[in-house]
C-alpha cells in the first residue's frame, strides 16, 4: 500500500478500497484530491450506502471512471445523510420516508 495521504470526506472516512481505487488511477487521484471534502463525502457516502458487495464494487469504479471525465459529485445521489453540520432537506425527508415504507 502506498503512504501517499487521501483525503477522506466530512461525515465519512475514506474507505481502503476505494483508496486503492483511486491510487491506481492517478488521474482519478488528483482529481480526487482538487474536490471539497463535502464533494469527497459524497462520492464516500454513495460508495458506502449501497447492501451488495457487487453494487460498491461497481460503485466505485464509476467513482474512479467519472473523476476522470471531470465529474465533481455522483450523479442522482440525494446526498450524505450522515452529516451532522446540517438538517436533512425536505425533499431528502420525503425520500427517505418513501424508502421506509417500502421496506
């Protein structure tokens, strides 16, 4: 594993697999390292918030894929429900409470 410093997000630390991710693509990397740590959350959090192993798996070789095309933040990702630095927005409330009633 390389000592090259990752900078992690707000409400998430970066997780091993996606830091090696994106030191094999040092494109992706520097990408990755000119983003906000709210934007590095984001990317984090949707990575994270997935149930299958498959699905982050996938994830995060988007994550790798689209900070090289120049994406700053995952596309259709509702957002970090995890920060604590603000309330969650009402349309994310609705959301979520559209999720909990499937469930």
């Amino acid at each position: 594993m390389s000592n090259i410093e990752v900078s992690g997000g707000v409400a998430h630390k970066l997780p091993l697999d996606l830091k090696k991710a994106l030191l094999a693509s040092p494109k992706s990397l520097q990408a990755w390292q000119s983003l906000t740590p709210l934007a590095r959350n984001e990317w984090i959090c949707w990575t994270i918030s997935v149930k299958q192993e498959a699905t982050r798996t996938r994830h995060i070789k988007r994550t790798v894929s689209e900070l090289k095309e120049g994406k700053r933040r995952p596309c259709c990702w509702m957002g970090c429900i995890h920060r604590k630095d603000k309330d969650i927005s009402p349309s994310v409330q609705w959301v979520l409470s559209r999720q909990k009633a499937k469930a």
